[in-house]
C-alpha cells in the first residue's frame, strides 16, 4: 500500500505525529511519500519518507496557494497513492483542492484536524472556509479532541473519529540526570512548579504568572519553571520580572523527563489542546498535574489524576496549585492516579496499527486491489 502524507506548518505536536506515523508505516512495509514545506522535512526519521517540498504557506496567499495546489496535484498523480493522509486544516483543504479534477477516482483522502479556531474574526472566517472544504470532500476526517470532531461532524463531515496521538515513552531518568534538572532549576529547596511547552498565547502562560503571583506570599515560596521557547519568550519573562515573581525560564529542553521528575506539581493552563504530550508525560512521571479543562485534556486525564480548573482563571488556577502544594494526600493520591491513569495510555505502536487499518478500510472502500 502506497500512502502520501501531506504538511502545513510542523510547529508542535502536529509535525512529530505525522513523523511518528511516517515511520510506524514504512516500519510496517508500507510506501511512504511526505509532501510539506522544506522545513517539514525535519520531522521525519531519516530513511523514514522520501520527501518532495510543497510550499504550503501557514496563511492565505492565493499565488502561492495555487502553485502549491498544482505542484501537489502532480507529485500525487506520478506517486500514485492509495490514501493520503493530510495534517491540519490548511494541509488538508490543499490536497482536496489538489484532488478535486476526479475526487472519487483517485486516492483516498483522510485529514487529521489537530487544532482548534484561532481567535479573532479574520482568521476564524478562514478557519470555517477550510473546515467546510475538508467536510465536504474528505472520505474521513480524525480529530485530535471530541469537541473538534463534534465541530467537523456539524459542518458535514461523513466520517469522522478520534486521533490518536501518543507522546514517546522514553527510559526513566536516571540520578544523574534529575540531579542535573535539579541543579539548574535551582530551587534551593523550595517547591517547583513546571510547565512545558511552546512559548505561545494558546499555551496561557501569562495567566498562569498571574497565577504565580497568589502565591508570592507562601512560605516557602514555589519557584516557577518554565522550559520551552517560542514567540511569546521575552514577553513572558518582562511579566514575570515586572511582577517580582520567583520564577525560571529554562529555554527549550531535551531533558523533559528529568524535569518532571524533578517537579513537585505540573501546570497546563492552556486555552485549548488536543491530546498533549505534556500531559501524557507528567502522567507516566507520576508528577501531580493541574490542568485547564478544555480538548482532550479531560479525555486523558479522568477526573482522578489531574486538579481541572476553567481555563483563563488565575485565581481557581493558583488555588489548585496550592491545594496540591499544601495537601500531601492530596498529592499522593494524584500520583497514584497519574500512574494508574497511563498504563491505560495508547503507544506508538498503537497508533501506527489504527491508522493502517483506516487506511486500508478507506482504501477497499474505494475499490482499490490490497
């Protein structure tokens, strides 16, 4: 079975997921083609996917998005796919587009929806555009959170699921390792507070300075870290040093693993995710997790092993910090809950076995030889 995949941007969770599956498919013997931005091609495993670029831009540039169009319609058409499987709503939009001259001729077309709508007028109008053209002309559609796939099944989508979209499941850290975290936190003592991820609005990370900021008054005060690096970076720490707060900003990290070792709490206090690996990490860490109640987030957690609060409420969220600060059952029984929670957790492997077998229905459903 040949199958194509399809990028946008790559930023995130989005790129290493359709690496991930490039890789379990080839693994598994399939032909894999991935078409993208040159800059795509950094998610994937060497030998993994050939890679042919296509321009896709991340907004809408209607020269560009017309080359990008016909470039893809031909790369597709002397690859020869059975199905291909597109990331994102501008990706997917792109290759339906691509396909339209004999949509029900040629591949099958599946489309991953990996975020939510973006704010403000313009670019919501946009989002709604793509969403219909995705609804309307691909023969399935995965969401990476039930409420998006409530959303495209409400736009007309015929075929809709679940994504899965596991995080990795590296070694345990070793001693030295959570030392090394430990040393460059340099709480002192004091307890950590971490969060994780790209430096972007949707991750909430100003809200949770002011969060920060309710509990300047504790004794011992929590030091704050946050590991990650993206737009919002120097913004972020101009707050916090505005705000006086006993906080650390680590850049991006690799060590992740160590550093949730090393926590005493998790935060996530983002307006909106899918299925985020910080989540999934600090489960199988075992770290007791506070989270914002929005996506997928409840869907992995339950109600047991993570504090839920609304998202955009400092002040809920700083009380649930300080409740698992100041409550040792509390914590222990979130820890045990978080453990308990990720053995139940989708693997890699898992992911890779649910998308050949939807390609395969998508492909006999089309009539092509298996």
């Amino acid at each position: 079975m040949r199958i194509a995949y399809v990028l946008g941007t790559t930023a995130g969770g989005t790129g290493r997921h359709a690496g991930m599956l490039a890789a379990g498919c080839s693994g598994r013997g399939l032909t894999v083609s991935t078409f993208g931005p040159a800059a795509s091609q950094q998610v994937l495993a060497p030998g993994s996917s050939s890679f042919v670029p296509v321009e896709i831009a991340d907004r809408p540039r209607p020269a560009r998005d017309a080359a990008a169009i016909l470039r893809l319609r031909r790369l597709l058409a002397s690859f020869r796919p059975d199905v291909v499987h597109s990331h994102g709503l501008r990706a997917g939009a792109v290759t339906a587009l691509a396909l339209t001259p004999a949509p029900r001729q040629g591949p099958a077309l599946l489309v991953t929806v990996h975020n939510a709508r973006p704010a403000g007028a313009g670019a919501g109008t946009v989002y709604q555009a793509l969403e219909r053209i995705v609804a309307r002309r691909a023969d399935a559609v995965l969401a990476v959170s039930a409420d998006l796939a409530d959303r495209m099944q409400r736009r007309g989508a015929r075929d809709v699921g679940l994504a899965i979209v596991p995080a990795p499941q590296p070694a345990p850290p070793s001693a030295a390792e959570i030392g090394k975290a430990l040393a460059d936190i340099g709480a002192n003592g004091a307890p950590v507070v971490l969060a994780a991820g790209r430096l972007a609005e949707q991750k909430g990370l100003a809200g949770l300075l002011d969060a920060a900021a309710g509990w300047q008054d504790r004794d011992p005060r929590p030091l704050l870290v946050i590991a990650g690096s993206g737009p919002l970076a120097d913004p972020l720490a101009g707050q916090a040093r505005a705000q006086r707060l006993a906080a650390r900003f680590l850049g991006q990290r690799d060590d992740v693993p160590a550093l949730l070792a090393a926590a005493d709490v998790v935060v996530v206090p983002s307006h909106w995710e899918g299925q985020p690996l910080i989540v999934q990490e600090a489960l199988r860490a075992g770290t007791p997790l506070v989270a914002s109640r929005v996506g997928g987030i409840p869907d992995l957690t339950g109600e047991d092993a993570a504090l839920l609060v609304p998202p955009r409420d400092s002040g809920l969220l700083a009380a649930a910090v300080l409740s698992v600060l100041g409550d040792q059952e509390l914590a222990a029984r979130l820890r045990a809950a978080a453990l308990a929670r990720a053995a139940a957790l989708p693997s890699e492997s898992d992911a890779v076995d649910a998308a050949i077998a939807l390609y395969r229905r998508l492909a006999a459903r089309r009539g092509q030889p298996r």
